[in-house]
C-alpha cells in the first residue's frame, strides 16, 4: 500500500534519523510530518490517500487517540505503527 504522507510522532534525537531514512525507504515519494503529538497530527486534514502513523514510546492516551482516530467515513484515519519498548 502506498501512504501518501507519514506522521511521526514524539521522535527522540535518538531515533529520529533512523526512522525518517527508513521511512525514505520503505515508503519514496511520502510525505513526511514531524509532530510533536496525535493531536497535531489530528490538525492536519483527512487526506484521499492512506496515511501512517508512527509513534515513539506512547503513552496510552496517544496510543488509543492514535487508533481510534477515524475519517468522515468513519474508516481509520491512518495506519498505526508503535515504537518502543513497551506497547500500551
């Protein structure tokens, strides 16, 4: 599938090239948007095309925002991808 923009959310200076090279990679021509939070990212308007979201060692209110976010249609608002050592 091909995601048309990829959210990265709370990325340590750690992590944070690793993740957007491999975001590069894994996923050319994607637009990639640095957010501080779910809901920032939640700013942005629904796109026609699928979006991923990738975040770093959240906490459970991001992790459920991040998931239970859906579009006009009622769909998910975008593929979730968690990092980290723990999954809430």
């Amino acid at each position: 599938m091909r995601h048309n923009r990829l959210f990265l959310v709370k990325m340590s200076p750690v992590a944070r090239p690793v993740t957007l090279a491999a975001a590069a990679a894994a996923f050319p021509g994607a637009r990639i948007l640095e957010v501080a939070t779910v809901d920032e990212a939640a700013q942005h308007p629904a796109s026609r095309q699928p979006d991923l979201m990738v975040l770093a060692d959240p906490d459970e209110i991001a992790a459920a925002r991040a998931v239970q976010a859906a579009d006009s249609g009622g769909l998910p608002r975008w593929a979730v991808v968690i990092l980290g050592d723990s999954v809430p």
